[in-house]
C-alpha cells in the first residue's frame, strides 16, 4: 500500500525466515507518520520550507523551534508593515527604508523572506509614489537604496574574510589547544600532558638554561637540557617531542626577558602559535575577542 510516494511492506509475501529478520525494520517504518506537513503562514510569506532534521533530539528540537517562531514573526511583522505602506504616500522612501532596517537588523530573516524580493522589484521598477511624483525621483530612490544595499554587502563580506581568512582559523585553533591545555591539568580524563607539565619544565629551564648553554650550543643543548629533566623527573608526561618543542621556543624567547625569568605563558603560548603557524599576538587578540563574546552573552541586558 502507498502513503504519500511510501510504500508499505506487507510481511506475508516474504518467507519466514526472511519475515523474522525483517519484521521490527518493517514495523517500525509502517508505523512512521505519512502525512505531508502543512506549511505556517511565515513559511508561505518566506516563500520556503524550513527543513527537518531526521530524528532531532530535543534540545535541537528546542533550538529549531525558537529560530522558527523568530523567523515566522519577524517575517509576518515586515511583511505587514510593508503591505500597509505601499500605497502610502512617499511610500518609495518608506519601503527603502524598511528594506534596509530588515536587512541591517535580521540578516537570517532577510535569506529566508520571499516577499522581500517582490518589494526590492517594485522598488526598482519605480512603482512607489514619492513626493516629487516623478520618474526621476523614483529612480534616485531606486539608486539610492541600490548603492547602499552593495556597501553593507561589501562589508559583510570584508568581515567575513577577516574572521574565516586561513590566518584567524589557526589563530582560533591555537587558542583553543590552549584552553585544552588548561583543562589537561587534571590527569584523569586526559592522556596527553597540561599545562601545569609544560609550565613546571620552563620553570626548570630558567633554573638550568645558563649552565648548560654555558657548554654546549645547537643540538647538543636541546639533548642535554631533556635528558637532564628526564632523569630528574621521570614521572613527567612529557615525551621528547613536548620537550624539543619547548626548548626550541624557550632558546628564540629567552633573550627577550632577564636571566631565569622567562614566564611559562610566553613559552606555551609562542610553541602554540608555532606550531599553527600564526604570530602570537594574532592568538592574543582571538582570545581576547572570545572572552569579550562570552561576557556580553552573559552580562545581563540592560534596563530600558
């Protein structure tokens, strides 16, 4: 039998061993609602289908809702306005000026709104009045919202190069192997070393750098200085690896700050940044605009 373009399995026509593998997939699947859903008056304003995620959990249900019920009003609420303005007088201004504030204020609104397109023709097209009453003001209404509307365009897009560019990717990267680090303090849930264990290593380094650089120079430095830690603390999670990366960071770093004083965030933060291939002030400032993100997400909103 089918039920809106599906088709339901019927047991009987296979053999039983056939029926006995197959019976809970069919039954499960002949029991899944058919029916076509019917579209919300924002979606028929918006001139598209929000789509459904298969079998969503009910946080992402939760999620999908709200974005929903915010688009379906948002859309309703322009649309209407628009439809009581066109006909209004100076209604060219009027429209230009409600375009903009939706597109300005609800970016998500406006790439789902199917009428808005409607408008922007008519707009063009000069079928709104204005106060002049001729072709020409209409058309500088029409130039004006046009040369506008390409400006906001050109700088979202500058935005997004800057914040997705290759450069701010492994800047993030590098700031959140960070965060990783600090939560790797505690050994239990994590294998790989914290940063606690790189931290008490810089801090032998400032301790014995001198005496050993004071013999040996290039490689035999780096072998010596890790065979030396090893010894001292063999229950540390550093392997070699961690260690020539922090002894190649420390030699390019050290001079930059007085003797047996280098700090151990400078050291991790430059192998991050190293190792990501981005300077480590690009990964300050990401941390930084991270943290000023969270504080205004969770800094109460202010009382009109």
């Amino acid at each position: 039998m089918k039920l809106h373009g599906e088709w339901k399995l019927d047991l009987d026509k296979f053999p039983q061993g056939v029926r006995q593998c197959i019976a809970p997939q069919v039954a499960a699947k002949n029991t899944l609602e058919c029916s076509r859903p019917m579209l919300s008056l924002g979606e028929r304003i918006a001139g598209t289908r929000f789509g459904r995620v298969r079998q969503p959990n009910k946080e992402d249900q939760a999620r999908r809702a709200v974005l929903k019920l915010q688009i379906d009003n948002t859309s309703q609420e322009y649309y209407l306005k628009y439809q009581r303005m066109r006909f209004q007088k100076d209604a060219a201004n009027k429209v230009a000026d409600l375009l903009t504030s939706l597109h300005q204020k609800y970016p998500l609104e406006w790439a789902y709104c199917g009428w808005k397109n409607v408008a922007i023709a008519e707009l063009m097209l000069g079928r709104f009045s204005t106060f002049a009453g001729t072709p020409k003001s209409r058309q500088a209404v029409a130039g004006r919202w046009l040369k506008e509307y390409w400006k906001r365009e050109e700088e979202i897009a500058r935005e997004t190069d800057t914040y997705l560019s290759p450069k701010r990717m492994a800047a993030r990267a590098a700031a959140f192997e960070l965060e990783m680090l600090q939560l790797a303090n505690d050994p239990e849930p994590w294998i790989r070393p914290g940063l606690g264990d790189y931290a008490a290593f810089v801090r032998w380094l400032n301790k014995n750098w001198g005496k050993f650089a004071a013999k040996k120079k290039g490689a035999a430095l780096l072998k010596a200085l890790a065979g030396k830690f090893h010894r001292e603390r063999p229950r540390t999670p550093l392997g070699d690896g961690d260690l020539v990366e922090v002894l190649h960071v420390y030699g390019r770093i050290a001079s930059s700050y007085s003797e047996d004083a280098v700090p151990p965030s400078a050291v991790v933060l430059t192998m991050l940044a190293r190792r990501h291939n981005v300077s480590p002030r690009l990964v300050t400032k990401v941390r930084a605009e991270a943290s000023r993100h969270l504080l205004s997400q969770s800094a109460p909103p202010k009382a009109r």
